[in-house]
C-alpha cells in the first residue's frame, strides 16, 4: 500500500473527474479507464493514487472502495461514487463531479484574488509611508532646524511616529512576524480556514455574500444527488455536512424537519428560504415539472455567476478606491511639510 497522500484539492479533484467521466463516456469500463489514465498520469502522486486503485480493482474490490483506497478523496466524493456505482450512474455522478469542483475551484480562486490584491497593495502603501516618515520627514526636519525653525501640527507628529517606530522597530518587526504565521495558520491549515471562514460568515460585510456561496454549494450538490436514487431526507443530510454555514445548516435541517412533517420535498425547499424568492419561484416551477434536479442546477450555475460578479465587482472597485487613498495620505504627508517650508523660504526672500 502506497503511503497516504494529502487530501486533492478542488482543481485536482476537477480535472481528475473530467478525465474520468470521458473515459467512460468513451465505453470503457472502470479498470480500463484507470489504467489510461495511469499511463497519461505526469506526476508521480497521481501515479501512486491511480496505481493503488488500480491494484484494488484488480483485487476483485467494487469501483467505491477504490476511490476509498488511497485516502485523498473527500467524504463527499467518496459517498457520491458509492452511490453512483449502487443506481449504474456512476459516468453521470463522475460529470457531476467534475462540474462541481470546477465551480469549486474558480469560487476559491476569485475569493484569493478578491483578498490578495488589496493586501499587496495595502503593504506597498504601508511599505512607502513608512519609508517616508522614517527617513523622509527627518531630512525635512534638518532642513527646518538649519533655517531656524521646527517642524509643527501634523508634520510633527508625523515625525514622532517615525522615531517611535524607528527605536521599537525590533518589537514591531516581531509583531509583524506573528501575523504572517497567524496568516499561514488560518490560510494553510483546515482548522484556521474553517474558523476565518466562520467569522467572515458572521460578519456584516462579508455575510451575504458567504450566505450565496453556501446556497450555490447546496444547489449544486443537491443537483448531484437527485440524480441519483437517494431519498430527499439522506440527499439534505449529506449536503448538510458540506454547506460550511450555519445559517444554511439551519435551514437544511429546518427542510428535513418539515419534510418528516409530511411537506413535500419541493415545498419543504421554498418554506424554508434557502433560496430567494426568484430561485424558490424556480424550485417550484421545476417540482411541478417533474425537473427539479436541472432546476438546481441552473440555480447553481446562476449563484456561480453572480459571485464571479460580485469578486469582480469588489475587487474593480477596491483597487482604485485603494490608490486614491494612498495618493492622498502621501499628498498629505509631502504638503504638510512642503508649505511651510516654501513659506519660510519666501519670507528669506
């Protein structure tokens, strides 16, 4: 048995999916289509996944416990092939699959570019006002000082800032240090994600916008297992281990709780507002239309856009909003040192 690899990721778990799903839209049969994807494979983790899968396969083992067997696919994954293998849609569940993680992978993504260019440049502004209160502002203060005069108001504090920062630069820098490894923490490590992810779903700002990707997540997955011969309450209790917010999750289980009730599965999904009134108005078209498997999936395929939209739109109006602000504060630092400099040296004249 090879030695256990880390969980894929999104990008990973999408392209693996799509090179699956051809191979048995090709008429190959499971073994078949690893085995070419094994020989196709370029790095040598994928090599182990599939040669570890392979040898389960050969080992008489079903296609489930092959995924099962090399330890980096997720639980969802995992249930969904079991699935898949028990209804004789396991080609259907592999497409379904490849979709979901693609919308996955580009939400992550857009998030990661809507958060990283503000922060660089955020550390330029940082990085230039610092050089400018350090070792700018005390060569204008030298000038003063030779011209008889002294610095004043907002210059000087100015000044006082760049020396404190100057004689604790040591204890800033050590500072600084534990907030790049607090960073890695939360960005690197699936507990320090989960618990960002649990603040910037509770906070004002960010709130809506986690609420519609947990909504898209659920549509898509609920998408993926209605296509599948699972029942409405086991479909919502999978989906709701993989939503990541608890607003959603209340509601999932409020669904599930009414559909015990005796509610039908579509009326159970527009009582309990997951959606809004527009994707419920579809949920509910497409119930009476026996087609609500592909009325989610639209419904997630519109959340997916419009949060390509909305990172979009977040991070075409921070930039500008963020170059505005630093040429500001530089035009402040320069002019309340400029001015009465030009003062003093007109009243020499």
């Amino acid at each position: 048995m090879a030695k256990k690899q880390k969980e894929l990721n999104n990008k990973e778990l999408a392209l693996f999916f799509d090179q699956f799903a051809m191979t048995l839209d090709a008429g190959l049969n499971h073994t078949d289509g690893i085995q070419i994807m094994l020989e196709d494979a370029a790095s040598s983790d994928g090599k182990r996944i599939l040669e570890v899968m392979l040898e389960t396969l050969h080992e008489g083992k079903p296609l489930s416990k092959a995924f099962e067997s090399p330890g980096v696919f997720p639980k969802y994954t995992l249930d969904m092939i079991a699935i898949g293998e028990r209804s004789g849609k396991t080609d259907d569940v592999a497409h379904s699959l490849s979709d979901y993680y693609a919308r996955e992978e580009n939400i992550a993504q857009g998030i990661k570019n809507a958060v990283t260019y503000p922060l660089l440049i955020i550390f330029m502004m940082f990085i230039v006002i610092l050089v400018l209160i350090i070792r700018v502002l005390p060569v204008f203060n030298q000038v003063f000082v030779q011209l008889g005069s002294e610095m004043s108001g907002f210059s000087r504090a100015l000044l006082n800032l760049g020396n404190a920062i100057s004689r604790y630069s040591l204890v800033l820098m050590a500072i600084l240090f534990l907030i790049i490894i607090l960073y890695f923490l939360l960005s690197k490590t699936r507990s320090g994600r989960r618990m960002f992810n649990r603040f910037l779903q509770r906070f004002p700002v960010t709130k809506g916008f986690y609420n519609k990707i947990a909504a898209g997540r659920f549509a898509s997955s609920m998408a993926l297992t209605m296509n599948t011969n699972l029942g409405p309450d086991e479909s919502l209790q999978m989906v709701e281990k993989i939503v990541d917010n608890r607003e959603v999750e209340a509601k999932i289980a409020e669904c599930r709780e009414m559909i015990r009730g005796g509610l039908s599965f579509t009326d159970a999904l527009v009582d309990s507002r997951i959606f809004n009134n527009l994707y419920s108005r579809m949920i509910s078209v497409g119930g009476k239309a026996g087609a609500i498997d592909k009325a989610l999936s639209k419904i997630a395929v519109n959340y997916a856009a419009e949060i390509d939209d909305r990172i979009g739109n977040i991070i075409s109006i921070l930039e500008p909003t963020l170059v505005i602000i630093f040429s500001i504060i530089v035009c402040m630092i320069l002019l309340s040192v400029m001015m009465p400099l030009m003062s003093i040296m007109s009243s020499i004249g």
